[in-house]
C-alpha cells in the first residue's frame, strides 16, 4: 500500500487504486470465500479499480473478467445465479446501473435472483473524466425495479458488513452503490458487532431542530454539516438512511415528529433519488413537516477535479450547512 | 466430425410425431390467445422434439436437479411450441396449458422459469439468452458438473450486439459445454433478415469467434440426432454453433417462408388446412 498522501488538485487514477481503501467488497469476499463455495464474481475489465480483484486473486477459478462488455456480465451473472452461485458484479456505477439497467431489470430482478451488483465510482467521484462516467441515476433507476434491494453504504465499514449479511442470510438481488473509495470513514472497522444491517436506518445524532437524511459518502459530510450547524444553534439529527429500498419508513416519521424539518442529501439527481423515496413516506403518512431534496437538480454535472466539484453543487459539509440553514429559515 | 448414431427408426418416427404434436398444439393454443407466433415456433419443432425426446438429460420430478442439461430460448417467443412438450414429458400436467394467455396464467407467449416447471431460464429480451449459458457453463464448471446448456437463438437475434459480446466470451472461457442452436429461418418481423439487416455469412462469424460450427438441416430429424450425439466432449475447449437451416412456418404450405407469420391469427378455415396439413406432413 502506498503512503501518497492525498492532495485536492491530485487526481490520478492509479494512486486512486492504491487509496480505494473503502472499496471493501473484494476483501470481504476473499474472506468468506472458503466457507461460502457459492461465491463467485466478476468485472468487465475494472476488476482492480473495483477492488474485486482482492476476491479474484484468492480463487481465480470463481472469478471471471468479462472485458467490455457489461450487459454481457450481468446476464451471465444471472446464469450462474440460477445454478446456485451468488455472483458479485462490480464495475463503474454509469456502466452498471446505467448502462446495463435493462439486463438488471430482465435477467436479474424479473427472475429475483441472487446477483449482487456493485456500482463503484458513482455520482460525480469521477471528476474530470467526464460526465459519461458520472452517475446520478443509478438509485431512480434501480429503484424502480420490482424484487431490487438498493444500498448506497456510508463507508467500508458498512460496505463489508452488508456484502457479508447479504452472503450469509440476504435473499433476492442487491444493488450497491459506492463513491470512489477515497473517502474518510463514518464507522470504524470492527469485527465485534455489526454496525450496518440491511433495511435498518442508522441514526448518527440525535437533534431537535432538522434532520438529515444522507446516504453514501453523504453521510460524512452530513455529519460534518451537523456541527457546524450546532456551533450556529441548530440541532441536527443526522440519519444514515444506507438502504434506499426497502426504505425504513418509521425512522423518516419519528425523524419528522422529532425534528419538524428534514433535508436529504444525496449525489444523484433530487429525481428518483433518495429524496423521492423520503418525500414519498413523508406525503403518504400525513406527516406535517418543512422538506427539501438536496443533490443534483435535474442536470447534467460539470467535470473538474472531485473537491471542487462537492464544493460546486454545495456536496461537502460547508454547502450541505448552507442548504440546511436556508431550509430551518424558511417560512 | 464422424457423424455416427445407434439411434431406432422407431425413435426417429417418435421425435417426428412429438414434432407434429408441438405444431398441432401451437396452432391450438394461439387460437385461444388469438395471437401468436406460429413462424418461429414451427421452424424450431424438429428442435425441441430432438432435444426433449432424445437429447436432453432432466428429470420431471425434480425439475431443479442440479447435474440437468439446461435449455434456454433465447427466442422466447417460440415457447408455445415447449410448453405441449414439457407437459407431455411429465413436467405439468397437459390441462394446466388450457389456461395458456389467461389473466394470471403461468403460460405466456414468453417462458418464466419461476411459474413454469421445466423452465431454466425466463425469457423474452432477444439478446440475452447467449448470456445466460455462458453463466450456466461458467457454473458447471466451477461446481465440476458434465452437463450441457443449449441455447437456441434465432437468426434475427444474432443482430443483437451482446449476442457478440456472450459468444466472444464463450470463445475466450473456452466453453466446450456451450452450444448455441441458431435457427436461421432467414425472416424476422418487419421483412427477410437478409435484406432487413444482413447478418451473413453466419458460419464464418461464429468460427472467427472460437467456435466448433456444424450446420445442418434443422428439419431433419436423424442429421438433427447425430449431430447432438456427436459433440465435442465438454471438456474440449471450443463451444459448439449449430446453424440450423430451417423454413419459417414449416409444416403449413401457405406459411413457408413469410415473414407476415411471425406473428399472426389464423381464422377457423384456415386453422382447419393447417390441422390438415400438419396431420398429413412426414
């Protein structure tokens, strides 16, 4: 592992392979590997940016490398799920829940079979690569498929925890959706007691002026909003709400009875998103609270180097306190 | 290859009479939906009589037995021509077909492995089928299992880019224990494949991606049996293109060859001359 310290205007992609340590799938997967034979995984040709590769050097006759071709990859994933393998899928999210969304909807969740796709790199982590590497669909999309499981982890920490739940006791498939693994953690690692568990919102603090709710790198930077926001006199509540689907309805109502005010936070597009699913709750229950989706409004990201991008669209600590203190001000 | 086969007159005149039973079937049970794919179910009857009557290792009574030859329509719009033989094999009981396109019924113009004993895999996305029996292989492999997985494709869907991408990586994984039936009845919904969109020379596409290529008459019985009977072991390290050529709508003399029968309805007179000529065919 290298030392490179990360720099804001550095952005290169393989110091970014070395520093992908919350791209937590493949070693988590080498882990369980002996004791679940049913594990099997694959790539199409972005196996070591993924991380997978830490699974497929373990047992290089379970994994597969596709190459480019995506819509490939998760068909055959389907194939070797209907044998009884739990296939891990992982490549760029605008690859994977973008572009092969239709092989996702027909060949793995049609059939509800147990394919686990993992969607790395997602909203705008890629920066200046461009914004056809971007993501800001993936959770509209995958939501709207009947039989999905849609998580968006906060860290690696969570990330191991809910591939490992997802292999022990999980049924159906999963789309997971991951930034570019650089980021700072929001759990610490431990191997004592299970932090994450799928459908099962996390509430980080506790407040009684405005909630949050984030998922994702999100989580983190909501929390960085949070106190900045206690220095200013609001208390903030922060929730990790990492599983967008199934959404966990009563922490979004006891969150709206709390607090009155709720933001959501996301690096996708406000459309579909996370803040659809909560407003979705909130609408339905009759709930009487102040609201606003925060992301991306219904455009296409500029390119540039990812701090100043997060910077930009108000997606670091300093423009989610901003966002959140013109929604508490609000009449 | 050596074409060889110990196979009984009695078993060949069986798989014609099976291939009749399939058509007769189609043509009653689209007359209930009242729409439906006769052209592209008629040129795969030899097929699936081959394949179910002969070929194919599975068990009806345990219809996830895990070492069963797999067989996936990648063409799924010709299940209506499966579905009288996977109940004549004992999978279903034949009355459960009478509820074929009713509200709720297992039985569509496309095969759902989750509603359909028998089925391995769904379908209905062109395209896709390939892929999966890459996966399948993928994983007879991996668990050390001697099974096979057929797909058959259709000549309109080798137009469908990822059916490329799948055959590349079968080439590449050298998959012995794939075979991909191609059922070139040379028409697809809006016209002739070779002036729609022309995806010849087949044969050589498939041997420039690492295939075994065997083309046969796709109607003939015993070149059908000895050329399933004489595949490479599965443990070669090539995966097996059959390039069937076969006549849309085979069977009905005013449904040879047109593509307007892809999908169609037949009204009672002519329902009465197609029974009529099925029943009088070889």
């Amino acid at each position: 592992m290298s030392t490179t310290t990360f720099h804001k205007d550095t952005w290169e992609l393989y110091k970014s392979l070395e520093m992908s340590t919350q791209l937590t799938a493949g070693e988590t997967l080498a882990k369980l590997g002996k004791d679940h034979p049913e594990i099997v995984a694959m790539s199409s040709d972005l196996s070591k940016p993924t991380r997978l590769w830490d699974f497929g050097k373990e047992f290089p006759e379970r994994f597969f490398n596709f190459g480019l071709a995506e819509k490939n990859m998760v068909t055959a994933a389907a194939g070797l799920a209907s044998t009884g393998k739990t296939p891990f899928v992982s490549t760029y999210a605008s690859f994977l829940g973008v572009l092969a969304a239709e092989n996702i909807r027909t060949a793995v969740a049609y059939p509800n079979l147990n394919v686990r796709l993992i969607g790395t790199h997602t909203g705008i982590a890629m920066g200046f690569y461009g914004t056809s590497h971007h993501a800001t669909e993936d959770i509209s999309i995958t939501r709207a498929m009947a039989n999905m499981t849609v998580i968006s982890p906060a860290d690696g920490a969570a990330l191991a925890e809910m591939v490992e739940e997802s292999v022990k006791t999980y049924e159906g498939p999963i789309y997971f959706r991951v930034s570019r693994g650089r980021e700072e953690p929001v759990y610490e690692r431990s191997s004592e007691k299970v932090q994450n568990k799928i459908g099962k919102a996390n509430r980080l603090t506790k407040g009684s002026d405005l909630t949050i709710i984030a998922c994702g790198i999100e989580v983190n930077e909501a929390l960085k909003a949070a106190d900045q926001l206690k220095d200013q006199g609001i208390s903030t509540q922060v929730i990790d709400m990492h599983t967008i689907k199934p959404i966990d309805t009563e922490a979004i109502l006891d969150a709206a009875k709390e607090t009155g005010t709720i933001l959501t936070v996301e690096e996708h597009n406000v459309q579909g998103g996370l803040g659809s699913a909560v407003a979705e709750v909130l609408m339905e229950s009759g709930v009487n609270c102040k609201f606003k989706r925060h992301g991306f409004y219904d455009e296409y990201s500029l390119i540039g180097k990812p701090y100043y991008l997060y910077k930009h669209y108000k997606l670091d600590g300093d423009g989610i306190a901003e966002v959140a203190k013109n929604l508490v001000n609000r009449d | 290859m050596t074409k060889t086969s110990s196979v009984s007159p009695e078993k060949i005149d069986l798989i014609k009479e099976k291939a009749k039973m399939s058509r007769l079937e189609t043509i009653r049970l689209i007359a209930k939906a009242k729409s439906g794919h006769y052209g592209s179910s008629f040129s795969s009857s030899e097929i699936f009589a081959t394949l179910y009557y002969h070929i194919l290792n599975y068990d009806p009574k345990n219809p996830k037995w895990p070492s069963r030859d797999r067989f996936v329509m990648g063409k799924g719009h010709s299940a209506v021509g499966v579905y009288p033989i996977l109940a004549d094999v004992g999978f279903f009981p034949k009355e459960e077909l009478d509820t074929y396109t009713d509200l709720g019924s297992p039985f569509g113009d496309h095969p759902d492995m989750n509603k359909i004993k028998g089925v391995d895999f769904s379908s209905g996305s062109i395209g896709h089928g390939l892929s999966v029996g890459v996966g399948m292989s993928l994983g007879a492999r991996v668990d050390n299992e001697k099974y096979r997985s057929y797909i058959l494709m259709g000549d309109g869907e080798l137009q469908e880019g990822q059916v490329w991408e799948a055959a590349m990586s079968a080439g590449s994984f050298k998959l012995g224990n794939l075979v991909a039936i191609i059922d070139n009845n040379k028409v697809t919904v809006d016209g002739n494949t070779e002036e729609l969109m022309n995806i010849n020379p087949i044969k050589e596409k498939w041997e420039n991606f690492g295939w075994n290529v065997v083309e046969v008459d796709g109607h003939n019985v015993e070149e059908l049996v000895k050329t399933f009977e004489n595949l490479p072991s599965v443990d070669s390290d090539k995966p097996t293109a059959i390039i069937c050529d076969t006549v849309a709508g085979k069977g009905v003399s005013f449904m040879e060859h047109g593509y307007e029968w892809h999908v169609a309805n037949l009204g009672e007179g002519d329902i009465k001359r197609a029974i009529e000529e099925i029943e009088g065919g070889q």
